[in-house]
C-alpha cells in the first residue's frame, strides 16, 4: 500500500487552492475594469446629453464644445432619441460626424452609427426660429445641429 506520510501527498491539492485563488483574483479584476469603463460611458453620456439640453436652452447661435466624450462600438445616436431627452421634436436635431472611419451617418442626418469605440468631441450648436442660420425655421422654435469629431457646417 501506500506510505501515510509522504511530503509530496498534499502538493496537487495545494496548487489547485492556488488556481483557484488566482482565477477569483482575475475575476474580480476584471469586473473592476468593466465596472470603471461603463462608468466612464456613462458619465461621457450624461456630459453629451446635457451640452445638448444647455445649447437648446440658450439658442443663440454660439458653439458649445463637449469635450473627450466616450461611445461605445456598435452604439447608434439618434436625432430622436436627442429630441425626447431635450424636449424638442424629432425634425429639429440634425446629426453630422467628421470621420468616416468612425461613424455612419445616415444621408438624412438622423442617425449616427458608432463602428468603433471611441473618444471624441461633441459639438452643439442651437438656433431660434428668427435666426437666418436656423436649418428649419418654419417647424421649430429651436433647431440645433449636433456634430461629432468636427465642428459643425
């Protein structure tokens, strides 16, 4: 049979309680930065969100820049879904983005497709309706446009 005893018994039982403690440690790193990046998304969403709502709230025409915001890969940003969280109808948010290479934008300027994700600036630019510059003046008390990665034509 076999000797009780051995130094060696207890070694593969050893190196299991430390794959395991390892992986858990792994686990939770990762759900840290998982945690922290969605945060960071969030937070970029909100700043987007609200550089929007304090250009429509003034519509004088000046350029409000939103710096370093964060979208996600495979995310899309609507003129509708801009138009609901500011209180403007859907017909007065017009959607532009500077690079190809990372946003679709629709030929209509309704939406905007996210291919990568990315950091880039926002800029908001909102006109009254009195405003030669307004792009629909006979539909919306205030027009904005919203561009991504450039300023806006």
């Amino acid at each position: 049979m076999f000797p009780i005893g051995n130094k060696g018994q207890f070694e593969p039982f050893k190196l299991l309680i430390g794959a395991v403690t390892a992986l858990l440690i792994l686990t939770i790193i990762v759900s840290t930065i998982n945690y922290f990046q969605g945060l960071e998304v969030d937070i970029s969403t909100e700043r987007f969100y609200s550089a929007v709502r304090n250009a429509a709230s003034q519509p004088n025409g000046s350029l409000l820049v939103a710096n370093n915001i964060i979208l996600t890969g495979g995310s899309s940003i609507a003129s509708r879904g801009i138009a609901q969280e500011v209180g403007l109808p859907d017909a007065c948010i017009f959607l532009q983005a500077g690079s190809p290479r990372q946003f679709i934008v629709d030929p209509a300027g309704r939406n905007i497709q996210v291919i990568e994700r990315t950091q880039t600036d926002v800029y908001v630019q909102c006109y009254s309706n009195t405003s030669p510059e307004s792009p629909n003046p006979s539909e919306c008390q205030v027009s904005c446009k919203v561009s991504l990665g450039s300023k806006p034509m």
